[in-house]
C-alpha cells in the first residue's frame, strides 16, 4: 500500500478544518489566505470531504482568499447555513503564518433586542486575535519589513497589530 503517513509536526494549522471544509468556511481559509503557497497545498491534499460538502472552483477560492489577505479577515455568508455569517481573524504564530482562526457565527436579529452588530463584534474578536497574537511572540519575533511571498508574487504580510479598520 501507498500510505502517507501523517506525522503531528506535519500540522502548523488548526486540525478542524481538516475535519470540515477548508475550502468553503471562513475558519478554513483564513488559515489557508496566510500561508505559503506549498502549506496550502499541503492543507488542500489533507483534507477529507465530508458528507452534503459542496465544492468551490479554484477561482473562486482565490479570490476570496486575496480578498481575506486583504482585508486581514473574513465575514462571508456561511455556505453550510441559511442567514449565518461567519467571521474569522488570523492568530499569527512567530512564523508570521495563521497558526489558528478565530472564528464565530453571526445572526442577525430581527426585533429590538440591543445586540452588538456584527461590525462590532468584528471590531472585538480583532482585539482578541491581536491579543492572542502578541501572547504567541508575533509583535517580539515579527520583522515589520518582512513580506510572505507566494509564486504569485502577492504580499501576504500579516496585518498590522492594533490600528485595522473594518470595512462594511
């Protein structure tokens, strides 16, 4: 038998979304938007389908992990549930690659409970993964100057800690 076998120092990412998607959930490619292009093939050849998973063209896959580099986050509609919109915001491990996504559902209510909107919810878990961040060593080990750089030639530096904005 052919078998790869999977050693755990193969893993720099998160395992779920090897268990889910990583190819149509916020958490998944916002793992995969910051990393290099051989880790993300690595994560793609690693993943397990699993049952009702609907596939995303390649194309498609890109653009929106260009657009999550970006903007240094995801807010997408989730492509699992009906009214759901998931946000997720990289923890960056010394390495300057996405080590873990931070990552919830966000329903929007109807009536006039005060709720935050998810504006500020985002504005939130981008504290808490700048936090989560500074705790892994990025803002010690990190050189500002230097750039992730994929075949394409795209920069994919990770955000700048603190000051982003959340576009709309």
């Amino acid at each position: 038998m052919n078998q790869r076998r999977i050693k755990i120092r193969d893993f720099r990412w998160s395992l779920f979304p090897l268990m889910n998607n990583v190819r149509d959930t916020a958490s998944g490619q916002v793992l995969m938007a910051f990393q290099e292009d051989n880790e993300r093939d690595q994560m793609l050849a690693l993943h397990v389908p699993v049952d009702g998973e609907r596939m995303v063209n390649p194309e498609t896959l890109q653009r929106d992990m260009a657009q999550i580099r970006q903007h240094g986050f995801a807010r997408m509609p989730s492509r699992q549930v009906k009214g759901v919109r998931n946000l997720a915001y990289p923890v960056f491990g010394r390495s300057g690659h996405a080590i873990v996504s931070l990552t919830t559902p966000y329903i929007e209510r109807i009536d006039d409970a005060p709720v935050p909107s998810i504006a500020d919810v985002g504005v939130r878990m981008k504290a808490a993964a700048d936090t989560l961040t500074n705790l892994m060593g990025l803002n010690v080990y990190w050189d500002a100057t230097h750039m992730i750089l994929g075949s394409a030639g795209s920069d994919r530096r990770p955000p700048s800690i603190g000051g982003q904005t959340q576009p709309e």
